[in-house]
C-alpha cells in the first residue's frame, strides 16, 4: 500500500476501494470546454476523497485558511502541508511527512510569469521556487512551468468527464492534473518522475464539507 504522503503529503485511509482501476484519455470532450473559471473557495473541513491506482480509497481534509494559502493534514499519519488556493503552485511547506513521517520543509514559491485563471487551452504559466530547505539538510531552487495543454474526455471508475489537462514540470517531476469544469476539482491526478516513470495516479471520488 502507497501512502499518500508519496502523493500530496496528505492523505488518510479508509477503505479498500472494490473497482478496477479505469482512467484513459478517451477523445474529445462532449462540449467546448476550452476555458474554465476558477472554482469557489473551499471551507475548512473539505475532505477530498480519492482512491489510487492500488485500489485503495483515501482523503484529504482542509484543516486551515490564510489568505491565498490552505493548509491540508493527512487523517491518517498527521502529515500537514501548505500551499495555495490555486491548486497547482508547489507547496509552501510540509511537516511530518515522507513513509516515516519524519520529512519537513519549505520553499518559498512566487508565481512569476503568466496568469492561472481563467484555464485556457495553451495558457502557460511559471512558478519560481527558492529557498528550499529540508529536514534531510538539502537545499534547492528552481522554476516549475505549467501548461494546460489541452481539452480531454476522460473515462474513471466514477464515470466520464470532460477535463482541461494541466501538465507542470520541474527539473525532477512532470504533474498531470486533469480538472473538470463540471464538478470544479481535479478528477485524475498523475505524477511521473523523470527517467523513472510513473510514480502515483488517483481519482477523485467525491468531496464532501
């Protein structure tokens, strides 16, 4: 069993979730979703249900709101980390995190090129990162670059959607969010690390306040 941590550093688990796996790209969406609108503000206490590509089924709650920033704990181990409203910036910090929980950090992280909202097909933006530290004593900096590279029907476990795919990439990991205008969240998340392959996908479930 993954643990989520490997995911988003948030996570907790519930159950083993009886579907086969299903998510593919299956062609063109059903409409013209060539543009989204940022979706509503989440409240404290959000839990975003999902289930990975083992099977089992898992959440994630929103325990904090500051301003632009959230901040999400992992039921399960007690992992927490922060970042932004947007969904796609890298985190901010991470504490008690990683398979045995002891991984902390932080970076600062300032988009600087490019605008998010509305999503558009071929709009690209950038994040630059520096300053990053870790309790494992490494340090790092760098830019994340995102593209939402285009409009997608998409078949899951829970059903199809049409979805706005965002590709962002940095110098260790390429992260593909498939974002549904529909249900206004992230129906399929798929993290490749570079050389490597694929290292974690999930499907939304449903959420729940």
């Amino acid at each position: 069993m993954k643990s989520i941590c490997k995911l988003f550093f948030v996570s907790a688990v519930v159950s083993v979730y009886s579907t086969a796996w299903a998510f593919e790209e299956i062609g063109n969406p059903s409409r013209d979703i060539t543009s989204m609108e940022r979706p509503p503000d989440r409240e404290v206490g959000y839990k975003w249900y999902f289930v990975d590509q083992e099977g089992v089924e898992s959440f994630s709650e929103l325990v904090v709101v500051d301003g632009d920033k959230q901040t999400w704990r992992d039921g399960n181990t007690g992992c927490t980390y922060t970042t932004s409203k947007d969904g796609f910036a890298p985190n901010y910090s991470w504490e008690n995190c990683g398979d045995d929980g002891s991984s902390s950090g932080s970076q600062d992280v300032v988009l600087d090129k490019g605008s998010i909202w509305p999503l558009e097909v071929g709009n690209k933006f950038r994040f630059r990162v520096t300053n990053g530290r870790n309790s494992q004593g490494n340090s790092w900096r760098g830019t994340t670059k995102c593209k939402v590279s285009k409009a997608v029907r998409v078949r899951t476990s829970q059903g199809e959607y049409d979805t706005l795919k965002v590709s962002c990439s940095d110098k260790w990991r390429t992260r593909d969010r498939y974002v549904s205008p529909d249900v206004n969240t992230t129906v399929v998340y798929r993290r490749v690390r570079n050389g490597r392959g694929l290292e974690a996908e999930i499907e939304w479930l449903r959420s729940a306040n």
